[in-house]
C-alpha cells in the first residue's frame, strides 16, 4: 500500500486536513464522482450553470449552484431562484458590454462617447493600480494625472512608464517643471478605480479629496454604473442597486461625469467644478469671517441703540 498522504476533503464539512493513504483517497475521489453522476441535474436550473455535488465526512451531500455570468455561488434553491427574478445577470452582461463597446443596450440607453473612451482607453491599466488627480500650475490653474500602484509606493506619469515598469521593474521619473507636488496630499483632487472590487465591469469608484476648514483631508468616496451614469455614496448601496434595479433615493447623476472629468492624459486646465474642491476651506473661512463681521456689526448697532436711548432719557 502506498504512504500515507495530507489530503484536504471535499465541501465544507471536509474542509480540516486530516492523513490519509493514497489509496484511500482514490476511494474517495471516486465515490464523488460516482455521486455526482447518480445526481440528477434538476430541471429549474439554468442552462450553463454550474452544479457541483460533495459529500461531507459525515456522510452529508453538500450542492452547490453557481451563475456562468456572475460566478457567485448558492446553496439552495430558494437562493438561485431568488437571484435569477432578481435579474442580476442581465445588469452584469449591460455593464460589461458598455465597458467593451460604445452600442445602444437594453431599452435604448444610449453610452456617451467620452465614457466609453475613457474605459477603453484604460483597459491596459492592471489590476490594483489607481488614477490620481493633482492640481497645479503657477496659480493652481492646471490638473495633472499620475498612475499610482499603492502596494509599491510607485508613482509614475504616462501609459508608457507603467508598462516598462510592469514588464522590466524599472521606474521612469518625471518632470513637470516644478508645477505638480507630489510630496503632499494637500493638492490631491481625487484618486479613481476602474472596476472595483465586488462590483460588475465597468464600475468607477472616485474618491474626492477636499479640505475642510480645520485642514484635514476628507475623501468622500462615489461609485458610478456605466450605464445609466448614477453615483452612489457607498459600495453597499451600488450593490443593492446592481442586485435589485432600484435607485436608492440619496442616488444621483452627476453634473459632469467622472468619465469627462479625467480623460485627459498628462495634464489640462482644471476643470470649473473642480475648482471648489481647492477653494473649500477658502470659502469656508470667509463665510466664518462674513458670519463673525455681521455678528460684530449687530453688538455695535445695538451698542448704538443703547446709547441713543439713554441720551433720549438723559439728554445733554
């Protein structure tokens, strides 16, 4: 007989690693496929779904269903068929077909062409890597993008540069004549994500940096469907609206779209709307100081009015 080996089990029963022979585990192997070809197929599963059946230790059958087009995974039929009314896989096939190309989809909703552009024309940026927005120029006039891999700390500057780095490790520096700095946050306007995790292709998440009037940074993340263009304040929320179809009332459409925003390359003038994510604190501090001048102007008129009185009563 031959020695003995670690083999983990089938199923999530069998999921501790026990010693066995090898003998044993062919015995084993074999009664799972024997017993997925006794299991019929039930007749209100889909076509092109994926049916796996495992035996625990304990003698347990464990099913499993999983969507072609999604790739989740149920274990029972309330589930799938609660997921297929749902119509989730239809919106999983809208957003990936409006992230391959620009084409009337499902009831006649029309994909921009600036958003499909900037899909496209991104397409070649790895998996982790992130967009980040800067601004600059003499008087802040100008937006600069830089294409960040957070897990190396690597920052570089054009499609070129990330795809020496990714094929030969070598980074490529940068010059913007002194008129990006890189060396600080406060000048950050958003970092962008294409597909991000848990969400179909063609998903956007933006995280939009802005100043508050005490100095420190928030970031205010927004997820964007490729369809209808809604954006939504948190992962959570973009779910549901992917698993249900219901906008969710605090949803809503962006005055310019994070496709327009960034599809430049290198460097543009910055864009008007962008301009009050700069000028925040500025205007939060004068709107303090206008509040504080009001309140200074009001003590004084009454101060005024006092004295008016009392000259009224004691007159000179």
């Amino acid at each position: 007989m031959a020695g003995p080996s670690v083999w983990k089990g089938l199923g999530v029963a069998g999921s501790t690693s026990i010693v066995i022979s090898d003998d044993e585990k062919k015995e084993i192997q074999q009664d799972v496929e024997d017993l997925e070809e006794e299991e019929e197929r039930p007749g209100w599963l889909p076509d092109g779904w994926i049916m796996e059946v495992y035996q625990g230790d304990d003698g347990t059958i464990y099913r499993y269903y999983t969507s072609p087009i999604s790739g989740l995974t149920f274990t029972m039929k309330s589930e799938v068929l609660q997921y297929l009314f749902s119509g989730m896989d239809e919106r999983f096939l809208e957003s990936k077909n409006c992230a391959a190309d620009n084409q009337l989809i499902n009831n006649s909703v029309y994909v921009s062409p600036t958003m499909t552009y900037m899909q496209m024309t991104h397409e070649w940026l790895p998996k982790g890597w992130i967009i980040e927005v800067r601004a600059g120029g003499k008087n802040m006039n100008k937006m600069y993008k830089f294409y960040v891999y957070p897990p190396a700390g690597v920052r570089l500057f054009s499609k070129e540069d990330v795809l020496l780095y990714i094929n030969k490790s070598e980074i490529t520096g940068f010059d913007t004549n002194g008129e990006c700095d890189t060396r600080t946050k406060d000048n950050i306007l958003a970092n962008v994500e294409f597909n991000p995790h848990s969400l179909p292709e063609g998903w956007v998440k933006e995280v939009v940096f802005r100043k508050t009037k005490t100095g420190v940074i928030r970031k205010d993340p927004y997820f964007t469907d490729p369809v209808n263009n809604y954006s939504f304040r948190t992962r959570k929320s973009a779910m549901l609206y992917v698993q249900t179809g219901k906008v969710p009332k605090r949803a809503f459409i962006q005055r310019t779209s994070v496709h327009d925003l960034y599809s430049f390359e290198k460097s543009a003038d910055l864009h008007e709307s962008l301009k009050k994510r700069l000028d925040f604190a500025a205007r939060t501090n004068r709107k303090s100081r206008r509040s504080l001048k009001s309140k200074n102007s009001s003590l004084t008129e009454k101060s005024l009015s006092d004295e008016e009185s009392s000259y009224k009563f004691y007159p000179f």
